[in-house]
C-alpha cells in the first residue's frame, strides 16, 4: 500500500510551495513524524513530515521548485519496493491531480476556494479520475495563457505581460480580470529597456495584502506622546520597548473594546482576547509575529513569547500560528531617526493600526489607522488619551521589579 505525500496548505494565502530540499532518500525507512523535507512559504521554511511509518518511494518532487498545494510529491510505502515500480503509478497519480488542479483553476473563485480547502485536508490518495487539462497558447513573448483568458484579455484591454501567473505558470480568466479591477498597469514601453524580476513568495504575500487592505475605508488621526519614562522602564527591567508599546496597545484596547472589533458584511465581531500583531522587517518583505493575549497575561510570559519569536524569525521558522490572526496591530520605525511620522494600511481583520515615527525634542509622534465602519473619530481621540496616560505613567502597564529581562 502506497499513502501519497501532499505539498501542504500551511496558511490560508498560500497556493504553492517552493519544495527547498529532501531530508530522506528514497527507499530510507520513514517513521510517523520524520522531516522528510523543508518547503518555503510565502512566511517562512516548514517541514514537511511522515504520516505513516514506511519507505520512501519515488519520483520525488524536484528541489528547489514551486508546487501548487495539494500535489503529490512522493510516496510512503508499507513495504519496500523497487523506485521503477513506484515510478509509473506515481506519475499517473501526479498527472491525475494536476489535471484536476487545472479544471478547478478554470472554475470560479468560489468553487476553487471550496476545492482550496479541501486540498488543504485530504490526506489519502489523490482523486483517480481526472478532468481534461485546460489548453493553454504561449505567444512569442513566452506569455502562457489560456484561450480563454487570452480572449477576455483582448475584450478588455489588459496587457498580458500584466497579470500575475499561476504557480504553474499559466495566465487564466481569474488573473486576467483580476488584473483588470486593478487598473491599468505602466506603460513600459515608453521608458527605457526593462527586465522582469519576479517576486518572491513573501513580497507577493506582503502585495496581495496591501491590494485587498486597501479598500478598507480608512480615517488617521496623529498625536505628540512622550517616551522618556516608557523607555527609563525599559532600561531598567531589561525590556523590549517594543515588547512594552505592544503592551500599552493591549492595554488601550482592552479599555477601548471596539477597537478589538473587526467589520464583517453581518455584524462587527468582537473577540474576546487581544492579540497584537507587530510589523518587522525582514530582507525582502516584512512579518507580523502576534502576541497572543497581551493585555492579560505577565510581562515576563510576554517576553518570553517575544524573544521566542524573534528567534524564529532570525532562523526563518515563523510559523502561520505565529504570525496570523492579530486583532490590533503595531508598526514601529522609532529606530529611524529622520522618520518623524509615517501612515500604515490597517490589515484585514483588525480595526486598527498604531505607528510611530523617531523621537523627535522629547517626543514621538504616533498615528492611529482606524477603519471607518468600526470606529470613529472620538473612539481614536479617546484611545490616544489612555495611550498618553499610560506612556506617561508606564507603571500602570502591571511590570513589577521581578519581570524577566530579555
């Protein structure tokens, strides 16, 4: 018997992973739980483990390629056999459930989303009858596309070279109009010679985020705060001064709970908890590592947590439980001194943003990115006053002299 080993879903934006590397060989002896191989998120490089205990059997997924998640891209087998034997009835199972891939990509989103997810939790064999594979023309500039989205493409007026490829490569009906609510793209044959630089998996995260964040209607509204005693607490209890602006932020919004909502067609939703999403930079894009329930527990479990996830990100082993699901968000570029100030995009699934440039005469300024449909004007001014009072008054942030350092 022969249980097919699947590129994972590892977080809801992800449509294919960059398989980095094996760990195992085939015909190795495989236990529930090995690391068989490393694949590279659009946050991070994960494992890939065994879910049976067996042998390892090709064809093996290539190294350092992109996989649409749910592909077939090895095996584990009961009982050892010889790699030719597995050769065939692997490829077929391959061909099979890229067949299928392709006439869901063809599908409306709706239906590909519902298709998405079900990939993201079938961990038996692939489905044994494939659908026909969508055709697909490549035009002298090497753009591959299919006939119908070249059509559509030439009906409204999207340049080809505009859209963004599936993981497979191939331009559908979906990108194309896609491309066209986006609007139209440069002109880049009125500049100089160009080149095309792909994105990397994290910057096209860190893009799609922004597009779809974007049509949050969005109100700021900016403060002069002081830091000093914020940042004599810091030095004293060896603290993060991220770590402790992430707990005022927890702090305010739990005096301020609409601020812990987020818009939804039916209702605002309120959690019940806050967990707050902070922004780091990192080469090539950037990361929002979450602390989770920031507002309740101790200082030092929050330090702790933080200094945990700043090892991560240094090692490039952020994990989605570990960078999803914030409820209020900080962005901070105090550690540039010639920033005095800078607006930030509120992310989908919070109300909020708060960023804050350098200090500047004893002061920094902060701004509050506030979505319109949740709050307004007053509720940012209110939570800008207890923001001030705790700053000035940072005792009130529950840090005792027995806090841990960092």
């Amino acid at each position: 018997m022969q249980e097919p080993i699947l590129m994972p879903t590892l977080s809801d934006t992800m449509e294919s992973g960059k398989l980095i590397q094996w760990l195992k060989q085939p015909g190795e002896v495989v236990k529930k739980g090995d690391v068989l191989a490393e694949v590279e998120t659009d946050k991070a490089v994960m494992d890939v483990e065994a879910f049976h205990d067996g042998y390892l059997l090709g064809p093996l997924a290539a190294a350092e390629s992109d996989i649409p998640v749910g592909t077939v891209i090895g095996y584990i087998s009961d009982t050892p056999q010889k790699n030719q034997q597995a050769e065939t009835t692997a490829e077929a199972a391959a061909a099979a459930k890229e067949a299928v891939r392709e006439a869901q990509r063809a599908s409306p989103p709706s239906n590909r989303t519902t298709a998405k997810k079900k990939a993201s939790i079938q961990t038996t064999h692939p489905v044994a009858r494939p659908e026909p594979s969508v055709p697909t023309v490549t035009d002298p500039s090497g753009v591959k596309a299919s006939p119908y989205a070249r059509g559509l493409a030439h009906e409204l007026g999207v340049d080809l070279n505009q859209p963004r490829a599936g993981a497979d490569g191939v331009i559908r009906a979906s990108q194309v109009l896609a491309a066209a609510l986006a609007g139209p793209g440069p002109n880049l044959e009125a500049g100089p010679a160009y080149r095309y630089k792909l994105f990397t998996s994290m910057h096209k995260a860190v893009a799609d985020n922004m597009i779809a964040a974007v049509a949050t209607p969005t109100f700021r509204i900016n403060a002069r705060l002081p830091l000093a005693p914020l940042k004599a607490l810091a030095h004293a209890q060896q603290l993060s001064l991220t770590l402790l602006l992430a707990r005022a932020c927890a702090l305010c919004v739990q005096q301020h709970p609409n601020f812990n909502a987020v818009y939804t067609a039916r209702a605002l939703v309120v959690r019940k908890q806050v967990d707050v999403g902070i922004a780091v930079d990192v080469p090539g894009g950037l990361l929002t590592p979450v602390l989770r329930d920031a507002a309740q527990r101790p200082i030092a479990e929050l330090n702790e947590d933080w200094r945990i996830l700043r090892d991560k990100i240094k090692r490039n082993r952020l994990g989605p439980n570990d960078y999803q699901g914030a409820t209020f968000y900080l962005s901070n570029l105090g550690m540039f001194e010639q920033v005095s100030h800078f607006d930030a995009i509120v992310p989908l699934g919070a109300a909020a943003i708060l960023s804050l440039g350098a200090e500047q005469e004893v002061k920094a300024e902060f701004t509050l990115s506030c979505d319109h449909r949740v709050v307004f004007g007053a509720d940012a001014a209110r939570f800008l006053q207890t923001l001030a009072l705790l700053l000035n008054e940072p005792k009130g942030l529950g840090i005792t002299a027995t806090s841990a350092s960092s």
